[in-house]
C-alpha cells in the first residue's frame, strides 16, 4: 500500500503563512514569533524537547483569532478579552495528539504574569512555555518594520522592561535584554523567512506524521478555514466527504480517497488570506469584491505547493475552480490538462454550496440541484462523467453531506461558545 509521510512543521509552516497573509500590515508575526521565542529559550538554555514544542506553538500562537481585525487589536493592543483567542486557538488543537502540549502552551500565551500568579490560572497549571511565548510575541509587536530595526531594539528592551514583574516574567526580561546587543537577531527577525535564519532548524522535523495523522490535521485546518465566519462555518466538511465518496464510487483507490479527504479539507486554505468581512457580505460583491475573492484558489496552490508530498492533493484541491472549456480561475487549465480528481474537487464542492443551507438563504432542492449541474456540464464546465455517478447516487451522497455539515455545525456551535 501506498504511503504519505509529512514533517509537523512542513504543515504548521504552511499554516502559520496562510494566518499571516489576512494580515500584511504584520507580516511573517507567527515566524517572528517563533523565531523570537527560540532565541530566548537559548538565552535560558532549556532543553532541546521544550524548545520545540515552545517553537511548534509559536507557528500556530494565534490560530484561534478568527478575523482581521480581531487579529489587528491582538498584535497592536493586548485587549482585555485577549485569552478568547488563545483559549479557541487550544480547542482547535488539543484532540491532535502531536499537538497537545503546544495546545497548552498557545492557550495563556496572553496571561500576564503578576508576580508568579500567572503560572496558574482558576486552579490550572499554566505552562512556564506560555509565558516565553507571550513576552515573544509582544517584543515583535513592538517593532515598526518599515524604520530602521537596530535603532528601535533600545525603546524596544526599555518598554518591555517596565512590564518585568507585572506583564512578564522578570527572568524572561532579563533574556530579551541580554539579546539587545545582538544586532543579527533583530535583521533576522525582519528578514523575509526569520525562522530560515536558524541553523538548527532540522530539529523540528523530528515529529513526522502518517496519512492519518495527516488527515486528522487537514480536519483541523478546515476547522480553522471554516470557523471564520458563520456563513463558511461547514462547508469543506461537506466539499471533503463528498469529494471522497465521488472517489470512490468512481474507482480511486482507498489511498487516493485518503488523499481526496485531505485535499476537501483544504481545499479553501487560500480563504485564510481574504478579509471576513467579504466572506460574510450576503449581498452582491463589487468587481473588486468579487476578485479578492476569486483569488483564494490561487494562495491555495502556494500555500500548498510549500509541502513537496501534497504536490497530487495540491492539484485536486486548488483547481476547484477551474473548468472544462478553459474560463475558470485562477490558471484557466482547460480539457485533460484537469485532472481527474481535480474534476471531482469541482463537482463536490458545487454541488456542496448549492445544497447547504446558509445563513441568508436556504439551500436547493434535489431537483433544483440536478439542474444546475446539468446545466453546467451542457455547457462545457464539469465533467458530466463525474455529475453522472452523482445523480445516480444522489440521495446517498446528499445525505452523507448533510450529516457531515449537521456534525460541522454543531462542533461550531461549541466552539464559539463564550470562554470564561
């Protein structure tokens, strides 16, 4: 049988550039982060084991904030209602086994630290690790990145230091300010790629993970994807399990249905770059609107191409869009140059949006449905092959959508429930 094996941080790499292109103004803050953090766990010569997780965590820190703008007030002000993220940003990570101990480290990255009393929060232990995170992320925030770097590490060390003792951990001050001096550690961290400029970095592909590992992040990926807005909240469980079951009627092999799983879960990826307020708007977008829009295929298949083993599940995922006759987007692939499973990608995730219920309207009937794929394939978009296996299996199909998106919706209702 055929095997998948993927670096951990191949994945939260590609993760951690889509959470940081809906936000140009602060661009590379996870890798920024990430590196930071690093450097000061050098700084306190911890163990090689706490570096990784503490770097792992830092890719991902702020996965749970679900907007632009609430990403924006995190990076730029610290607000009081600052832990939510953090705390849904745990939630999406704590079932994914490799991942259960960076989930405790993202989930107080925010929680100040008091004299002592932020190593514990309402009875739980909170991780020494959070608190290098948490002084991690607001040194870079500190930074302007259009002015010179250098010249800005001293108001930098000054104003990180009145928090010693109240914000952050005094120990933790003392680490960033015997780093001050170090003049390539601040051209590193706003170089283009600062986590490239470490020359360990072949340690953290030391978690290598298998199909089902693989599966089961892709799933919390389309968590991250689709909880953004309600609009979207269970869409690519639908797309994905009616991507893998088309497969499989159609012939794929159990390891290309795995694939085809996968590449549904991740197939909207490239919407992590959009703003929400366009995913939400119910009513007619603009030209403008409408092309910002049209352009997260494209951050699909790069965000995507970063990972050398997804180079098929790629294929599938991002030319969902594509179509027959040439005029889909972005790449315009046209006739046999779309593959098969990129075919199916398409079918699924149409016949997907046009069945689901969202919040501004109901979805189509059965009937309305069968029409506007007919429709489709009549004019040369899809692949009437693939439209034709799923007429003939349409309420198993349908069915199956509808329980995985009713499972999305619920796990969605939980998750945005208010955290204490």
């Amino acid at each position: 049988m055929e095997r998948m094996r993927i670096s951990l941080y191949d994945l939260l790499i590609c993760l951690s550039t889509a959470q940081d292109l809906a936000t140009p103004h602060f661009n590379n803050h996870h890798q920024q982060t990430a590196y930071l953090a690093y450097r000061i766990c050098e700084a306190l010569n911890l163990p090689v084991e706490d570096i990784k997780q503490i770097f792992l965590a830092s890719l991902v820190h702020d996965i749970g904030a679900m907007s632009v703008d609430e990403k924006l007030e995190l990076i730029e002000n610290e607000p009081l209602k600052v832990n939510h993220h953090a705390f849904r940003g745990a939630k999406l990570l704590e079932n994914f086994a490799p991942l259960a101990i960076a989930a405790k480290i993202v989930k107080y990255h925010h929680l100040f630290w008091n004299g002592g009393e932020g190593l514990s929060y309402k009875g739980e232990k909170v991780l020494y690790a959070s608190h290098i995170i948490h002084i991690a992320d607001r040194v870079c925030a500190k930074f302007v990145s259009s002015g010179n770097i250098i010249s800005q590490v001293p108001s930098m060390i000054e104003s990180i230091g009145e928090g010693a003792g109240t914000n952050f951990c005094p120990e933790l001050v003392d680490a960033v300010e015997s780093l001050g001096d170090k003049e390539y550690i601040w051209l590193d961290l706003f170089s283009p790629a600062p986590i490239s400029r470490l020359t360990d970095i072949g340690m953290f592909s030391f978690i290598v993970l298998d199909m089902d590992d693989i599966t089961a992040l892709a799933y919390v990926f389309s968590q991250i994807i689709d909880f953004r807005s309600s609009f979207t909240a269970r869409h690519s469980a639908g797309v994905a399990r009616t991507a893998e079951r088309l497969a499989r009627l159609i012939g794929f092999s159990p390891y290309d249905c795995q694939r085809m799983l996968i590449a549904g879960y991740l197939h909207d990826i490239g919407k992590l770059a959009i703003d929400n307020s366009l995913l939400e708007k119910p009513g007619r977008l603009s030209r403008d609107e409408y092309n910002q829009i049209r352009s997260h295929t494209y951050y699909t298949y790069h965000l995507l191409s970063m990972i050398k083993q997804f180079d098929t599940i790629n294929t599938w995922a991002s030319f969902h869009h594509e179509k027959l006759k040439g005029n889909g987007y972005p790449f315009h692939i046209a006739g046999e140059n779309l593959s098969l499973g990129s075919r199916i990608m398409a079918v699924a995730d149409i016949f997907t949006a046009i069945t689901e219920d969202r919040p501004y309207r109901k979805g189509m009937s059965s009937e309305e449905s069968i029409r506007v794929l007919t429709g489709m394939v009549q004019d040369g978009s899809i692949d009437g092959k693939v439209v034709d296996v799923l007429i003939e299996n349409f309420d198993e199909i349908n069915t199956l959508r509808a329980q995985s998106q009713q499972e999305a919706s619920e796990r969605y209702r939980k998750f945005m429930e208010e955290d204490s």
